[in-house]
C-alpha cells in the first residue's frame, strides 16, 4: 500500500529503543563507558527499574524487572538480554494507533497519556512491539553528541524465521506505510539467506529484514534464531560522521570489533575507488568500504559481549550512499561467520 497524503504516519522518527535486560544499570553502564553515551536519566517503580542513556539523536532505554509478573521478566527468560521495543515518534499516537490496527495491526496497548507523553502501543516482529509515542512538540531533535562521535542509530538488522520474510515486508509496508529500499540474496560459503531493507517514508526508521535460506546449510541467521528463541533484533547501527576517528575511540575506550581478511584490501581497488580514506586507514581498523549509486559507505562490526552473542553493536558511516551496497553486505556476513567459527573453536 503506497503512502497516502495527510498518513497517521507521515513524518515519523524514531522516539527511542527498549531494550530488556536482567541488570540495566550493567546494560547501560557498557554504552556509557565504551561507546561514550551519557545517563539521560532513571526510573523505578515497584515492577521495573529503568536507565535510559543516549547522544545525539540516540536515546536507548534498558530496562529491568523487579517483578516476576511483567513484561520485562518475560522477555528475559526467554530471549535474554534484548531489544524489546522500537518506539516511533509520531504526531498523534491516537490516530496512530487507531489506524494501524485498522489496516491489521496486533493491538498490544491503548493509547494512554503519560507525564510527558501519549503512547499507543502494536505488536512488530517476533516479541518485539511498536509504541507510538507522541510528545508536546514532537520527537526531541538531536542534543549534544557524544564522546565517540556517534549521533545517530542508522538501522536495526532484524532476524526473521524462514518462510516469515514476505509477510513482514509486508505488515511494514501496509500497516505503517514503509518501502523497500533494497534487497539481496546473500551467500556466504554453503549457506545463504534473504534480506529486504524496509524504510518509513520519512526516511529516518529502517530495518534490514533477514531471513535463512532453508534450501542450504544452516548458518549464523537459523544460530540466531534458535539461541535467541525466534525472531528479534540481531544488531543495531551507530551512524558516525567519521568512521575512523569514532572506531579508534571507541577502541581506546576498550571495544573489540571483528577482523577482515588482508585480501579483502588487496582486492579493494579492483572494486571501487577510495576517496575519503586511504587504504591503509581502512585496513588498520578492518573497515570495509562500498557504494551505491549516491555515494559511499563505511562499516564495522563490534564483537559481541552478550552472553548468548545474539547482539551486537555496528559502526557506519554514509558518504552519501542511501542503501547497502552488495559487496559490504557479503562481506559483513563473512566477517560475523568467520568470527562464529572463532568461537566455536
């Protein structure tokens, strides 16, 4: 379903992102002192403790129960440490709500109004939900950036069940009048899975939806899938307006990311011309380098620390390029499956 003038849903922004977690002073304590955020501020009641950090126009919210009966403690025993809720700044979270399970959305909450807020929540994607979140003012616009040079969250790559890919393009699509951006089959050695790229149409929500090819091997989506317990968020992307300046920061400050291959930079120039960094700088840091019709890209991998290493963290940055170019797309995968390989050792 195209966009309609005057949608419920023109001009959304993502508000900020849920994660459920079994300690959220640990959870966001890693994002303050390894990624360079800041503690916006705490909440507790008598179900859950609250701590929400963020920079620029990056607000994470990790959340705790300290309750048995919620729906934090839930979410934990079945999946672990994990996102829980992409929130969407939107201008009536009334109408919102009302239109989206009009065109099939699972309501999950009413809306409601809150000490600052009107908030409407639907179900998205395995147990993660959607809450429309609409403020006096609209949604805050980016503060002071952080200590890393990260402002901004890029894009959530999301792991689907197979056979599940067609249906949630098309729940974003009809429901909440997103588009495809971009699509690619993937093929890393003997396994392979499908990925479509959904984007609102403002521009600033987008999910990497991803699929395994059930026709090959299984692979590091169907490892997801069973050690996480279904479908979730795999990772999410910190935007950087300086790749190589925020990867050496944030190195100091003692995050590990994954390695590529020196022949990845020996192949390099045979593939596109480098512009804003060298070679060298590319393969000091591992960065992997590729384009599109607008531009160039920028990516790394930051190793994960979850305990069942269903998460992790990606640093991008966008030299113009609007989507994912295919080559970065293989090679980021390879990467993750090489450092699987690591592990598993």
């Amino acid at each position: 379903m195209a966009a309609q003038a005057g949608s419920a849903f023109d001009g959304m922004t993502l508000d900020h992102t849920v994660f459920y977690v079994g300690d959220a002073d640990r959870a966001a304590g890693e994002l303050v002192d390894k990624y360079g955020l800041a503690v916006l501020g705490t909440t507790e009641t008598s179900s859950v403790r609250s701590v929400a950090v963020g920079g620029g126009a990056i607000r994470l919210v990790f959340t705790q129960a300290v309750a048995d009966d919620t729906p934090a403690a839930a979410y934990v025993k079945v999946h672990g440490d994990g996102v829980a809720d992409l929130a969407l700044g939107v201008a009536d979270a009334r109408a919102a709500f009302a239109e989206a399970v009009r065109r099939g959305a699972r309501p999950v909450a009413e809306p409601a109004e809150t000490d600052d807020a009107v908030v409407a929540t639907i179900m998205g994607f395995g147990d993660v939900v959607h809450t429309f979140v609409q403020r006096p003012g609209g949604t805050p616009g980016e503060g002071p950036g952080t200590t890393s040079g990260l402002r901004v969250l890029d894009h959530f790559a999301v792991c689907l069940e197979a056979g599940s890919l067609e249906p949630t393009v098309e729940f974003y699509e009809e429901v909440l009048d997103f588009r495809v951006v971009f699509e690619e089959k993937i093929v890393v050695g003997a396994q392979a899975m499908n990925s479509r790229v959904v984007q609102s149409t403002s521009g600033t929500v987008t999910l990497t939806l991803i699929e395994p090819d059930t026709s090959r091997k299984p692979g590091q989506i169907d490892d997801f899938l069973k050690n996480h317990g279904g479908a979730g968020v795999q990772h999410i992307a910190f935007a950087t307006d300086g790749i190589v300046d925020s990867v050496r920061r944030l190195r100091a400050r003692g995050v590990e990311t994954l390695t590529t291959p020196a022949a990845y930079y020996d192949l390099l120039s045979d593939r596109l011309e480098l512009t804003r960094y060298s070679k060298d700088e590319l393969a000091e840091l591992n960065l992997l380098v590729d384009e599109d019709q607008d531009g160039k890209l920028y990516q790394i991998f930051a190793r994960s620390t979850h305990p069942r290493g269903t998460f992790f963290f990606e640093i991008i940055e966008r030299a113009g390029a609007h989507t994912f170019g295919s080559g970065n797309v293989k090679a980021l995968y390879e990467a993750v499956e090489a450092e699987l390989g690591r592990t598993a050792r």
